[in-house]
C-alpha cells in the first residue's frame, strides 16, 4: 500500500465542472463523484430539489501524495469561500493491485 492524502469535497452540485477543473490542472489522476448528497450543515438542510436539481449538492473524492494537497486545497478555496461546502484531507493508504 501507498501513503496518500484522501481529499473530500462536498459542494454545490453547479460548482462540480470548475471542481473538477481544478483537479485536472492540478495533476489529480482520478476522482469519484456522487451527485446528491444530502446532509445538514451551517446553510441548513441541503436536500435539492427532486425535480430541477436546484440547491443540490455532491461529493467529490480524490486521493494524491501529500506534496498535492496544498494546490488542490488553495483552488478550491475561492469556491467553498463563495458557495459553501466543505473540504476534508485526511490519510490513508492506497492499495495497489
């Protein structure tokens, strides 16, 4: 296994595309997102609308070597800063197969 960085993002599901964006051009080799994601936090209850999508968000989770973290944490700032949302970096281990 192989010590990475797991980077977690919830976020307005209308930020995703310059979310994604940014992990590109920050070198990001892969990343998971799942639209959706409901949950409670200091903008109330973020459940979206069923039918438009309106005030929906999703999570975005992504692994790198720790040298990465910095870049990919500063880009997405502006975003979590004007929008909402969260950012989590936490360790973990990358099994290789």
């Amino acid at each position: 296994m192989i010590p990475v960085k797991k980077i977690e993002i919830i976020v307005d599901e209308l930020e995703v595309p310059k979310v994604l964006k940014l992990l590109d051009k920050a070198g990001v080799s892969g990343y998971t997102v799942i639209k959706d994601a409901t949950g409670k936090g200091e903008r109330g209850l973020r459940d979206g609308d069923e039918l438009t999508g309106v005030f929906a968000n999703s999570y975005v989770m992504t692994a790198c070597p720790s040298e990465s973290v910095s870049l990919i944490v500063e880009s997405v700032r502006p975003i979590l800063k004007k929008h909402g949302g969260v950012c989590l970096v936490s360790e973990a281990q990358w099994l290789i197969h």
